[in-house]
C-alpha cells in the first residue's frame, strides 16, 4: 500500500513540476515584446533599442525591393501576432498601406517617417509625395531611434530605462557614422561628386554629403523608364565626364547596363563602380546586414569609385 502511495505521489509531484515549468515559461514569453518590421533598416533600430527584450520579425530581406513588395499569408500571420508593428511609412511600402490601416485597429502600428519632422523631408520630383528613403539623411534617422524608443517604452514601461540608454549609444554610433561620412567624401573631388544609380533613392544622401544625385528611374521602382531616359543620362555622363555609375542591390542591374552601353557607343569610357546597399541591407551577419555597416559600405564604395 505504502508503495502505491510513493508512486502516486511521484506522477503528481511530476505533473505539477511540469505545469509549473509550463507557466513559467509562458510567464518569460511574456518579457521579450514580439516585433514585426518591414524593411532591414527599421528592424535594426529596433533590435538596437530593444536588445534581448524584443524579438524581431522583418518581412522585408536583402535584395527585396519594397516599392513593389506584397504581402504573403505567412506576412500577414506574423503581423497578426505581433504585439506592435513599425513600418517606414511615407509610401515607401505603398502596396502595404491597407494592411497597416486594417492592423493599427488592434495594435500599435508606427511608421517611423511620420517622427522625422517635415523640414527634413525631401519632396518627390513629380507629385506633392515626400521622398520615402530617410534612412540616408542620418540626422533625420536619429528622430526614428528616438520615436522607436518612445513606443517600445510605452509597450513595457518597466523597460524604459533599458530602451533609453540603448537608444542615446545607438545616437553616438550613428553620429559617429555621420561624421566619417562627411570627411570621406569631402576627398571626391568637387567636379566628380556625381551619383548615378539605377533609381533615385539617394537623394537625402546627396543632400546630407553634397553629393548630385542622378537616377534612371523615380523614387518608386514602380515607376517606368524609357530610351529617352536612358539618352538623356547617357547625354549627361559624356557632357560631364563623369566616370562611375553604381548598381542597386534590390535592383536589375540591366537598366544600369544600358546607360553604361550607351556612354561607350558615343566613345566615353564609363564603369560600374560598385553595388550600393539602397532600399534593402545585406544578408543577416555580414557588416552590410546592420545599417551602420551597409551605410559604410556605401560611403566607401563610393568615395573609392569618384575619388
């Protein structure tokens, strides 16, 4: 009798054991906030603020183009169980926008654009829409660290201290960023501070560095080119003799290519001076898989390509 009570006693003590263990390993689930992120860039700010209290989800990886990206049912579930969401914002995941206005019925759901304020913003060429890419003007990228802070903080206020401090080193970091960009290029000479890319994604860049910026195609890749748009930037790299042309990452190299054939029929040599990281980052656990790594990439890339 007395060992049937032992071994009764035993399964219970085991199943209360096991339950315990269940509880509290949903009651950890609970510390780290579940984040979804569109692009590369806004998941990094995130995963430097929130450090081991977030987990981050980013729909968007390297070589994804999100001008043109659309959401797939696995998306939509990760956006579903996320307990916030952040998004560029300024039509930069245009195809997205119902999605995210059906979303923040339930949930905070931030796009980061709106925290940059609207003397940083830069207007598109041909409509009263501003340019989406903000994450090249570092300056105006600090207003989205601090506006990250701000809603992870509110999401877990036992946290805020945490998320600060994360957030004012992440500041330096990037100030830092900011500096070694403004001295690198200043070493291209004036004449040849020219960029030419695929699509006109740089142009906070160009205005924070002084730097021109040409591109075949509009802010959107969504937008269309033609011969003529080819001709007329053939035109200008021959005119100006301008020597390096730069591939995208997220975009076809061939638009590129026929500008580049185009400037060797008319006899001016011209070369493609590299790839820059432009609306997708590199591959996670490479130095252009984090934002300061792929923005330095692209600084060094250059200024080694004009200089």
């Amino acid at each position: 009798m007395k060992r049937w009570l032992v071994v009764a006693f035993t399964i219970v003590s085991m199943g209360l054991l096991a339950a315990c263990n269940s509880e509290e390993t949903a009651t950890d689930g609970l510390d780290e906030i579940n984040v979804t992120t569109t692009t590369g860039q806004v998941a990094d700010v995130v995963k430097n603020i929130g450090g081991d209290k977030v987990k981050v989800d980013s729909l968007m990886g390297p070589g994804v183009d999100p001008h043109l990206y659309q959401a797939s049912q696995g998306d939509i579930k990760k956006l579903d169980e996320a307990e916030i969401i952040f998004y560029n914002g300024l039509h930069l995941e245009g195809k997205m926008d119902t999605i995210f206005e059906k979303m923040s019925k339930d949930k905070p759901t931030v796009a980061v654009g709106d925290s940059v304020p609207e003397e940083m913003l830069l207007g598109a060429d041909d409509s009263d829409a501003h340019d989406p890419h903000i994450w090249f003007d570092i300056e105006a990228w600090i207003y989205v660290v601090d506006a990250v802070e701000q809603e992870l903080s509110k999401l877990s206020p036992d946290d805020k201290q945490l998320f600060e401090e994360n957030a004012e080193n992440y500041k330096k970091e990037l100030e830092e960023l900011h500096l070694y960009a403004q001295e690198q290029i200043q070493t291209i000479p004036e004449e040849s501070r020219v960029l030419v890319t695929a699509h006109d994604a740089f142009k906070y860049f160009g205005h924070a560095y002084g730097l021109e910026v040409m591109g075949l195609q509009g802010l959107s890749t969504d937008s269309d080119y033609g011969l003529k748009d080819v001709q007329d930037l053939v035109d200008t790299l021959v005119d100006r003799k301008i020597k390096a042309v730069f591939v995208e990452s997220s975009i076809s190299e061939n638009s590129i290519s026929a500008v580049v054939e185009g400037a060797q029929k008319e006899e001016h040599d011209v070369v493609i001076g590299g790839e820059l990281f432009s609306d997708a980052m590199g591959k996670e656990g490479t130095e252009e898989g984090a934002y300061t790594g792929m923005f330095k990439h692209n600084v060094d890339t250059i200024v080694g390509s004009l200089k």
